[in-house]
C-alpha cells in the first residue's frame, strides 16, 4: 500500500488570493498536480513533520547543484529555439536534453522527459523536478501553455535566467580579488608574526628598555604562537554558531535591516534586489501571470528578508485592488528610480516593459557601483597591508637600531 504524506502548501489561486493549507498525496509530484488541476499554483510546498515521505521529493526542498541549474538555464534557452522552429515539444526537449554536457543534469532532466512523454504538461513536469525549476519558472511555462505561445514564453524566462546570472556572476567575479588580496594580506602578516618577529626577538630579548610599539608587537607574536589554533578553533565555531543564529528569521531579518542601514553598501544591495525583483516581475507578467501572483513568486528570489516582506505584504493590497507604485514608494525600500519606472509603467498599461527596461537600468547602475566598490578596496587593503608590515618592521628596526646605539656609546 502507498504511504500517504500530508503536504503543507502556500499557493495562488486563479483570483489572486495567497491560500496557505494542506494537502494528503502519495508524493510531491502528485499534490502539485492536484493544486495546479484546482487552479492554484504552488508557491511552497514541504512534507509535514511525523508523516511518512512519499517517493517525490517535496518541492523546494530539493538539493540544487550549481551544475543542475546552469544545465536547466541552458535548457529553457535551447527548448525555446526549438519550439519557435516548430518541433513537437517532446522531440525539441529529448534534442535540448542530448546537448547538456552533465552526465548527471541529463539523468535528472531525463524524467521530465518521461513525465511529458507520459502525457504532463511541461509546467507539471517543471513543478515535479524542483531541483531544476522554481514554481516562478513553472508559472511562466503554465501561462505560454495556456495563450499558447510557450516559446516565447520560455525565451523570456531563458532571457531572465540569463540576466540574474549575469548579475550574479559579475558581483562574484569583482569580490574576488579584493577577498583574495585581503586572504593574502592576513597571511603575510601571520607569516612576520609567526617566523619574522620571533628571529629578531632573540637579539633584543635582555634589552633593558624597548619602545613600546616593539613591546606590542612582541606580545602579538608570542599570542599568535601559542593561542593561535585556539582562536582559530573558537572563530570556526563562532562562525558555525552564528550561521545556526542567523538561519532564525527574526534575527535573519534584523540583520538585513542593519544591511540596509550601512552608507553605499544598503545602497548597492537596495539596487541589487530591486534589479533581480524587476527582472523576475517583469518576465512572469509579460508571460501572462497575474499581477498578485507574480508578486507572491517574485518574492522567493529576493535575498533580503526585509524587501521579500514587504513584497509580500504589497502582493496582499494587490489582490484586493491597491495599486503597485504606492505602496512601493510607501515602503522606502526601493530606489526612488524604480518607483518612477513602475508608477509610468501602470499609468501607460505598460508595466512589464518598464519592468524590463528598469532592470537594464539597474543591472547597468550595479555594475558600475560594484566597480567603484572594487575600486575603492583594493588600494585601501594594499594601504592597510603595507602600514601594518611596516609597523611590525619598524618597531623591530627602532629596536635593534637602540641597542646598536647603546653598544656604541659604551
């Protein structure tokens, strides 16, 4: 007999209502079956606690590899080229499949094959394989199926991966050099703490007055040998603790709202977030999601748990008639830009395209504020470097340099 789980849910219905409820199925795939056949769709869906796991796996909880979703990204972005020159949706995604270069990705995307040769809708499938697809990426799909222009619908969420990706991949690449002159930076000086000073501080141990710059040093170095694992360790397990804090939403969301606080830094993650908001909005209502839907899944992709709320909050006005641009502005999270951009894009009827060309905007203002960004800590960790190894040179020298002048004068 088939164990059955019972399956906690946030979804959108039809009329825009965010419902949060339960539902008894033999598996992930099955319950989002049945709420999509209902007319909701799944925003979050999870095993409740103490009922037996079925054979799929609940959506969102699915572990993502990086590879699994570049290979996803790659997928959509094929899948719609080959809809667009006409090929049947199976033989276009059985083609698109053959060209991933992970052996694994193609074992996972294999079932979703399966599934639409056995007869699913490749929303369905996209919603019963949440390692590969979000329900947001499902939702674009469902609405294409629907006014029947699924390769299109799927060129403008492979565009959108792409944009996020970008964004992504730009601010990750920029922080690699300053992160990695700043590791550099630590080591030369535990390096003079742990080998350089200790050589010299068997010449001017006995020294009857030492400047008090070479005192300081002295003493780090001593610190750093004989309690620097221990502070390593303690460090290691303060780290893993305050990962463990910060996972709690409430001190989660105190935390991003110190973020935002921060002078140029708030400012940079405010653009940063409103940017992927911008991109993922746009998309899903140019693919015909409604508005209160769109927002509801618009905001599972913001990072920050500040924004993500009060997004959440706006999806609800929404649903019951309010406007958009309003409450966005009312909340001062987002750029005065942005808000420009959106009240013009209800006013002219035209919100997904301003929503598309404000995250062009956006994307290009992020580039330019990560670069400065950059640009400002990399000359400042070399200054601060260079002061530091000269401090501990310089007191060492001075020092050395007494005790010369002292031999002398005798």
């Amino acid at each position: 007999m088939t164990a059955v789980t019972t399956f906690r849910y946030r979804g959108v219905r039809a009329d825009g209502v965010v419902i949060a409820s339960a539902i008894d199925a033999a598996s992930a795939a099955e319950a989002m079956t049945r709420l999509r056949r209902d007319g909701t769709v799944p925003i979050e869906l999870k095993a409740a606690p103490g009922t037996a796991q079925g054979a799929g796996r609940p959506a969102g909880a699915a572990p993502r590899r990086k590879r699994d979703r570049e290979a996803a990204r790659a997928l959509i972005g094929e899948l719609a080229v080959l809809l667009k020159a006409g090929l049947p949706l199976d033989r276009a995604l059985g083609l698109a499949i053959a060209n991933a270069g992970d052996a694994r990705s193609v074992e996972t995307m294999g079932v979703l094959l399966r599934d639409v040769r056995e007869g699913s809708s490749l929303s369905r499938a996209m919603l019963a394989n949440p390692a590969l697809f979000t329900p947001g990426e499902a939702a674009m799909a469902e609405a294409g199926e629907a006014n029947g222009t699924l390769g299109e619908a799927l060129e403008r969420l492979a565009r959108m991966l792409e944009q996020d990706a970008e964004l992504r991949g730009i601010i990750v690449t920029a922080m690699i050099y300053p992160l990695a002159l700043l590791a550099l930076s630590v080591g030369v000086i535990l390096m003079m703490l742990l080998f350089v000073v200790p050589q010299f501080e068997r010449l001017i141990t006995g020294q009857a007055q030492l400047p008090a710059a070479t005192v300081a040093v002295m003493a780090a170095s001593r610190f750093v040998r004989d309690y620097g694992l221990v502070v390593a360790g303690a460090f290691a397990i303060l780290v893993g603790a305050g990962w463990r804090v910060l996972a709690r939403p409430g001190v989660r969301t105190g935390l991003d709202r110190v973020l935002l606080g921060v002078p140029q830094l708030g400012e940079l993650l405010r653009r940063i977030e409103t940017a992927r908001l911008a991109h993922t909005l746009g998309a899903l209502i140019g693919g015909g999601v409604s508005l209160p839907a769109a927002l509801a899944l618009s905001r599972r992709t913001i990072g920050n748990s500040v924004i993500a709320d009060a997004v959440g909050r706006i999806a609800e006005g929404v649903r019951e008639g309010g406007g958009l641009s309003g409450p966005l502005a009312a909340t001062g999270l987002l750029p005065p830009l942005a808000i420009g951009f959106i009240r013009t894009g209800e006013e002219t009827s035209q919100l997904a395209l301003m929503l598309d060309r404000l995250a062009v905007v956006l994307d290009r203002d992020v580039k330019t504020r990560v670069a400065r960004l950059v640009a400002f800590l990399t000359p400042a960790i070399t200054v601060i470097l260079g002061a530091v190894v000269a401090t501990i040179i310089g007191s060492v020298m001075t020092a050395i340099l007494g005790f010369n002048d002292l031999a002398v004068a005798s």
